[in-house]
C-alpha cells in the first residue's frame, strides 16, 4: 500500500531524510516512532504532497505521489482537526465537500463516518460540546470522510486520559480489521506494543531498526530484564559483570539482562552479601528495544 525508497530531505546544511526507505503492506498498522525532529512530520507531509523529497521515491497503492494520491489518504492531525462552533455532522459534511461528495452521496458518508467512530448520537451537537476524547474521534471521522486507502493517525491519543485512550485503541483496531492501512505515529510506546504490526524507529531522519515487535526483540539477547535497587551499586555491577549479565539503566534505575529465566530466589541468591533494598522481574518491552536501538545503533551498523 505503502512504499518509500530512498527519501531525502534537507533544509540548509541540515539533513531531516537520511535514505529512509520503508513499506506498509495493505491491511497493517505500521508504527513509526522517533523524538521530536526525528523526521515523522516531515514524512507525513511528503506523503501528503505538501513537501517535496529532495530525491527518493514514494508510492501510494503502486501509484507515485501526486494530486491524485492526496484522494487515497486520509490524516488526523495531532491536533485536533475540527470546528468547534460547527456541529458533528456540519464538519464532516464541510470536509466531504472538499473532495467533492454531493448529495446523498454526501449524507450516506457523513452518517457512515459518525456511526464508524461512534458519534451517531452526537451528530447534531455543537464540536465544542464534545469531550477531548470525543473530539479526537470527530477528527478521525474527518479523515475517514472520503473513503482513503491510507490513514495516518500523527499521536492521535496525545493528552487523553486512560479510558478514552482506550476507547481509541478499540476503534484503530476496528478500523484494521475492517482492511483499512495505517500509519501511526506516537510517542507512546505501549501504545506502539499494542496496536501495530510492524515498527520502525526513526533518529535524525535515518530508519535504524524495523520489524514485527518480535523481529526487533533481537536487539536485546535476554530472556527478561531485571531492575533492581541497591546502596552498593558498584558491587552490583561487579557481580552482574561475573555471571556474565548485561547491565542498562532505565529512568535513573539499575537493570540486568538475564539470558534466562530464573527464579526471584535464585536470582536474589546469585546477589548474594550484595545489599538489594528491592528487585523487579518483566519481559523485554518496547521501551527497552527503543532505548537500545536509538542509543547504540552505531554499533550494530
């Protein structure tokens, strides 16, 4: 559905695309992540046709970036893309006529999209009326309105709360199942974990790990992490060095990789004479493959 060659994008003697090449099949949920400036705008507006690559390629449904292509692509903005004095429906009504539905061709889609994100009820409800959480669903009704082969959804749960962030997540996947491609930025790593396919990671505009979240799981050879607290850090480090454990620091705590599974006993045993004030088990996560490409990709390249 999706296909990027080689895409280049500099402004002055800054390079924002470094040869990032990546496809979406039809029907994925395709994942990209990166910091802010990693180059995730600056995709998203080539793709749409509001910036030209410098060189590179990119094709939509096999056919090349043009005018035509903007009709197979639909965008919710991280900000919220509506009109607040407007009604539900008067905004999908104001979009659909943008890419030219008249008619009863117009009210079928306007009525199809609110149902889609379940805003029937609220189709004569005036958008500032709406909750955060409702209102992001408008926004992707908008993007829905014309029927596009491609959505990207650019951190489309940004500021919700949990349970509308939820509510978000179940409509993506309905949106999935229903054959419809996605792309999706966020900076949410669960949130990357739990609805995509694929994911490719993104740093100063180069892609530098892709894959399904068991491929990029290779990055880190260890059954589990296990952070632990300590006053006698250096010793810690000492004996994982010993047992042959590598050993990461996520969010200020101390980690070790275990090549395989043990028991919390044995694993307090292999610590022994070392002071542990406490010890905490859990799977190699997004975030710990994340952290790990972004900051020693240099060595795997």
């Amino acid at each position: 559905m999706l296909n990027i060659q080689h895409l280049y994008k500099t402004y002055g003697q800054h390079i924002i695309l470094n040869d990032l090449s990546l496809s979406i099949a039809a029907g994925q949920i395709y994942g990209l992540l990166g910091a802010n400036g990693s180059g995730k705008t600056t995709t998203i507006n080539i793709l749409c046709n509001l910036l030209k690559a410098d060189s590179g390629t990119v094709r939509v449904n096999e056919q090349p970036i043009s005018e035509k292509t903007k009709y197979w692509i639909g965008v919710a903005p991280q900000e919220t893309l509506v009109y607040r004095s407007l009604t539900c429906a008067e905004n999908l009504g104001f979009f659909a006529s943008l890419y030219g539905l008249r008619g009863k061709e117009k009210t079928l889609q306007v009525r199809r999209c609110l149902e889609a994100v379940g805003l029937a009820d609220r189709a004569t409800s005036l958008a500032e009326t709406l909750s955060g959480g409702m209102q992001r669903r408008l926004s992707l009704a908008i993007a829905l309105v014309h029927q596009p082969k491609l959505l990207i959804l650019d951190e489309p749960t940004t500021g919700l709360d949990v349970e509308a962030r939820y509510e978000l997540w179940n409509l993506i996947r309905q949106l999935k199942n229903q054959g419809i491609t996605i792309l999706l930025t966020t900076h949410l790593l669960d949130e990357a974990e739990r609805l995509c396919d694929r994911i490719g990671i993104l740093k100063q505009g180069k892609l530098l790990a892709e894959g399904t979240l068991a491929e990029l799981r290779q990055w880190i050879p260890a059954h589990e992490v296990v952070t632990v607290q300590t006053t006698d850090e250096a010793s810690a480090i000492a004996r994982a060095n010993e047992l042959g454990f590598v050993h990461r620091r996520y969010g200020g705590d101390l980690a070790f990789w275990l090549p395989q599974s043990l028991e919390l006993k044995e694993i307090v045993a292999l610590f022994e004479n070392i002071p542990l004030s406490s010890i905490a088990r859990q799977p190699i996560r997004l975030e710990h493959i994340y952290l790990e490409v972004t900051h020693t990709a240099h060595v795997h390249a």
